[in-house]
C-alpha cells in the first residue's frame, strides 16, 4: 500500500511517501506560532499554504497513492464561515486570552461535574471551549458568522474532501465532547457556547475514511481524485499508535514541549492531566490517553542557551548541560554551582493549571553565576518530570519499557535518571509516521 502521510507538529509539516510501511520519502516545511501578548495562534491560512507546499514536495514524485493519513498539533481551534472563509485560529495550547472564561464555565457548569462530563477541567487555551468562549464574549459580531469549528485536521481534511470531521481524540480538546463515553457533543456545554451541532464537525474514529480527495484539491495538489482520507488525530495519539497501545505503555516525548502520555483502557479524568481518547476504534481497539506535560522543556534550554549562553556554541552548551546533569544524579564533576538557586519552570504556564503561572528564579544573590541558574533550570525540570512520571504510575503501573522520541534527547537522559525504578529506554523512528500508517493498514 502507497501511503501519503502528513504529521502536522506546531512547528513544521511533515509530509511522507510510504510504501508498505517504510519510509521511501520525507519532507518537512516549517511553520510558526504568532504572537500577539496573551494570544498564540498559528495562521491558519498559513497552515493550508505550508499543507499545500508539502504534499506538492511529495507528489511532484510521487503520483499513486492508495490512502492519506495524517495527525496535528492540538489544541488548534478555528472556524470558518459559511463561504469557508477562515474566521479565527488556528488558536494553540500556548494562548493564554481565556483565563476569565475558564472560571465562568467551571462557576456555570461546576468543576466536577466538567471534569466528569469532558475528561478534563477548561484549561485556558488547551481546551478549546475557553477560547471560543472568548470569541463570543470579545467579538460577538465575528462569532455569529461561524458556520463551523473544529481543529487542525478539520480544517486539513476539509481541504482535502470538502468534509468537515474530527475524530475523538481532537473532539476532546475542544472541551465540547463527551470524552468518557464516546457518545458525542455534549448539549450542556454546546448550549452554553450558543452552538448548534450543524457547527459541530462530524466525529468519526480516526481509523475510518472521512472522504476523498476532490477533483479541485486533486488539480491543485497533484493528488489522485478519489482518493480515501483518514480521520486523523492528535499527533501523540500518532506515536503512541507505533507501540503495542498497551495499558501502561508510557510514550515520552521530549520536545520543545515535554510529553508523558500514558496508554489506557478506560479513561482516569483528573484534575491534574489531560484526558483523552486514543482517536480510534473502527478497526484498532479503543484506548485512552493520561498525558502530563512540562508547557517548556526543551524550549527551557533553549531559552536558557539564548539569553543567558549565546556566547556558548552548542556543542559546549550540550556539554555543560551534560556535566551539570551527572552533577544533579551525585557524580563528582569538577562544575562549581550554587546549588540554593530556585527555578519554577513555567516560561509557556501549565497546560493543566485555570490560572496563569510563570517561570521566575529565587534566592538570587550577586554571587549567583549564569551557571547556577542553569543547574537549578535542568534541576528543576527533572524533577518536575519525577513528580509526572509518579502521578501517572498511581493512575496504571507503567511497563518498565518506554518509548522515547523528540529532540531533547540530553534533556531527556537527565530526566529518566531522575525516575524511580529501573526502566529500558526504546527510541521510536519515525514515530508519528509509523502510527498513520497503521492507521491506514485496515483499508479495504
């Protein structure tokens, strides 16, 4: 089988031709966040130019192709009007406008009965909801003209089918769906929104065909017509597809953002995390997602290099990072740091706190170095990342393999020394990439 796969991460598309499961070409477009204060968006007419970009890459060798798949970024909330025409977003989980929102709904709806209705507490940003909310509050003119709404893969689809769907996994980040059950749009909170499910995109698992290929999208994108487009999903719902989807399989990815996503069999809602579907179950079983994240992890140290080590080159910055973090695990390394310097490691908030949080460093003094900072930076990160791998072991016992991917990988080392108990460490390749095309495999 011949399959087109598209991963659609928050800062590059990539876009592959796959043959029988392997990778025979790759390509990647760059995309970028705008921001504006408290609000984060991803144009989402920008989305489709750099979406169209990296399929012509592929198709422009590539003419037979049996299926599309693909995942995004999510949250990423957009709405169109009835011409189609993009009226907001793509909003991200890094916009911070809905904090006021976020109470009025928990004050309207109550925080429990949220938690237990959606899966998850409306974080600003993260779930969709307060930020339309927002929209409907500050621009009321501009709400009333949505025709629908829906995520990235909504709006990717669409452009592909003319369909407008979602599967479970991204419907949950729009804070509208009923992510225990399954059982759909939830009336409560589409009312309280002022929203009618004509609005609403389709929900289909992310294992089923959502349409196919237009004649137009054909022309424009070298596409065959007729072609059969998958749902979609979340991309980590994409990497946790290239495992067994086990309960207790733990994916982490350490990236600009760092993951833990924790495989389940039931949903576990919590307060503290960010519940949801896996996206399938058509043909690939149903399963649910527990996933804590640090907002910045490897954005940290790349602050960190730029503003206080822009001096340093990489090379040597990896390297004092490297002995720093042998420093943090007891070893005896020659790297003098004050180790009474305090860092909180929110630069991007708390993707799962209703209130804004930021980073800020404590017990300064004017014999505090740069390299202090750093230290308590790496210090507090891997602990951070101890205290989620230990809240998601009290929801499952985490098999003691863990799948790893993304480009932190000296971050990451640090951290998994900071885990409890004895663990094998296994890399995905081409994670995201290897999860579509399981997607695609039930095809008849």
């Amino acid at each position: 089988m011949k399959v087109l796969a598209l991963d659609v991460g928050s800062s590059s598309i990539k876009a592959a031709f796959c043959k029988n499961g392997v990778i025979k070409h790759l390509e990647r477009v760059e995309i970028s966040s705008r921001f504006q204060g408290a609000q984060v968006e991803i144009p989402a007419a920008d989305l489709l130019k750099s979406l169209r970009k990296a399929i012509g890459h592929i198709t422009a060798s590539h003419h037979n192709i049996d299926a599309i798949t693909l995942d995004s970024f999510c949250p990423g909330v957009v709405a169109t009007d009835k011409s189609n025409a993009i009226l907001f977003g793509c909003v991200t989980h890094q916009d911070r406008r809905s904090f006021r929102e976020s109470s009025e709904i928990e004050q309207r709806i109550g925080k429990e009965r949220h938690l237990q209705l959606t899966g998850n507490r409306p974080f600003p940003g993260g779930i969709g909801s307060t930020t339309l909310l927002w929209f409907k509050h500050d621009h009321p003119a501009l709400y009333q003209k949505i025709a629908h709404i829906g995520q990235p893969t909504s709006l990717l689809i669409h452009h592909l089918t003319d369909k407008w769907v979602i599967d479970p996994s991204q419907a949950a980040f729009l804070g509208l769906y009923d992510s225990i059950k399954l059982s759909g749009w939830i009336p409560e909170l589409c009312q309280l929104l002022g929203l009618e499910n004509s609005q609403l995109p389709q929900i289909l698992f992310a294992d089923q065909v959502a349409g196919k290929v237009t004649r137009s999208a054909a022309d424009q994108l070298g596409l065959p017509e007729g072609c059969p487009v998958f749902a979609g999903l979340v991309d980590t719902s994409a990497a946790m597809l290239a495992t067994d989807c086990r309960p207790g399989r733990l994916v982490h990815s350490a990236g600009s953002t760092d993951v833990l996503a924790l495989c389940l069999n039931k949903p576990s809602p919590a307060e503290d995390l960010l519940t949801r579907p896996l996206g399938t179950g058509h043909k690939l079983p149903k399963r649910w997602l527990a996933v804590s994240t640090i907002a910045a992890g490897g954005s940290t140290m790349h602050w960190l290099k730029d503003n206080l080590f822009a001096d340093y080159s990489p090379k040597k910055f990896h390297k004092l990072t490297l002995r720093l973090g042998e420093k943090l695990q007891g070893a005896k390394v020659d790297v003098p740091s004050n180790t009474d310097v305090i860092f909180s490691p929110y630069l991007a908030g708390d993707r799962t706190a209703t209130e804004a949080r930021t980073a800020s460093f404590e017990q300064l003094t004017l014999a505090t170095t740069r390299q202090d900072m750093l230290y308590a930076a790496i210090r507090s990160l891997a602990q951070a990342s101890r205290q989620r791998f230990e809240r998601l072991s009290q929801i499952h016992p985490v098999d003691t393999e863990i799948f790893t991917m993304g480009g932190q990988t000296q971050l990451a080392a640090i951290m998994h020394a900071h885990w409890p108990g004895k663990h094998t460490f296994t890399a995905l390749e081409s994670e995201a990439m290897t999860g579509l095309n399981r997607l695609a495999g039930g095809l008849s």
